[in-house]
C-alpha cells in the first residue's frame, strides 16, 4: 500500500519518471549499500525537484497566490496572514492581470446561461477563493455596477446548487 502511494503521488506531480527509479526499491531514500547509481541520482534529482518546487511556491505566495488545500478551513484561519497581491495586479484569479490591461480578459458573455458556465470555470480554476467584485472585473470592457449585481447572483447561485462554496464574501470550488 505504501508504495502504490509513492506511486499515486509522484503521479500527481507529474514526476513518474523519479517514482518507477525509486518506489519499491531497497533503501527507500535512507542511506543503503544496496542501492543501485541510478536510484541514487533519481534520490538526489527527487530533492533538486522538491528544492525548486518550494522555491517557486514561495514566490507565488508573496505575490498574494496562495494554493489552499482545504480553503473553507484555512482561510478563515491563516487568510489573514497570507500575503496580499500587488495593488497593479489581480491575483485571485486564473492568472495575475495587470488592472489597466485588457486584453486577454474574456468579455463579457450576453446571456445567461453562458455567464453561469464561464464564471463557474474562471472559479474552478482560480487558485484562491475569488469576491464577486474579483470576478466581475476580470472581464474585459467597463466594469459597469449591474454586471458586478450580476455576478453576485450567479455566485450565489452556484453556492446554492452546490457547485461552490462561499466563506467571507468569498467563492471557491469545492475539489
């Protein structure tokens, strides 16, 4: 069992190549005799993996990009403490987009049923929970008040059916 989770888990890192060198292997990662080269370079590329991985982690934290396990627990807890995006920059969604900039933004769809689908997919990859306000000035053109009103109802919406959660004013997809 303890294997098909190293297996499971180098899986989800995308680091397959490193799990079949070491998952299941004498030694595991302590120091052993017993131990064939390769293993022992897989060993060393899995910590330089790990190494970069935490570094590029923390760079996105301090630009306000904080990857929530359990956002519904954390943030009321640790939301506080986690740093804020640069004020030229909005983070809480898909992507960091300069305010000033539109282009790239998504506009604004016309109808009902395609402003619910594209609202709940900009959620659903967002990496922290997103206010309704977040979410309406994501899209290009005039930030007018009616389309933030708009985007609160389908937030709520989404709540209620249970295609999100909200927690401080603000929304997530529940994984």
């Amino acid at each position: 069992m303890h294997d098909e989770i190293d297996r499971l888990a180098f899986e989800a890192y995308g680091w397959e190549d490193l799990g079949t060198r070491i998952v299941g292997r004498p030694g595991a990662t302590l120091p052993s005799s017993l131990k064939s080269e390769d293993q022992e370079a897989a060993e060393e590329e899995l910590l330089a993996r790990l190494v970069a991985l935490n570094v590029e982690r923390q760079a996105e934290e301090a630009k306000g990009h904080v990857r929530w396990l359990r956002p519904d627990y954390q943030i009321p807890k640790l939301g506080a403490k986690a740093p804020k995006p640069a004020e030229d920059e909005q983070a809480d969604l898909d992507i960091a987009v300069p305010i000033a900039a539109s282009a790239g933004r998504p506009k604004w769809p016309t109808t009902g049923d395609d402003q619910i689908r594209l609202i709940r997919d900009m959620l659903g990859k967002a990496p922290a929970p997103a206010a309704p306000e977040d979410v309406a000035s994501a899209f290009d053109g005039r930030n007018t008040a009616n389309r933030k009103a708009r985007v609160a109802r389908v937030l709520s919406l989404l709540a209620s059916l249970g295609a999100a959660r909200e927690g401080d004013g603000k929304y997530f997809v529940v994984r």
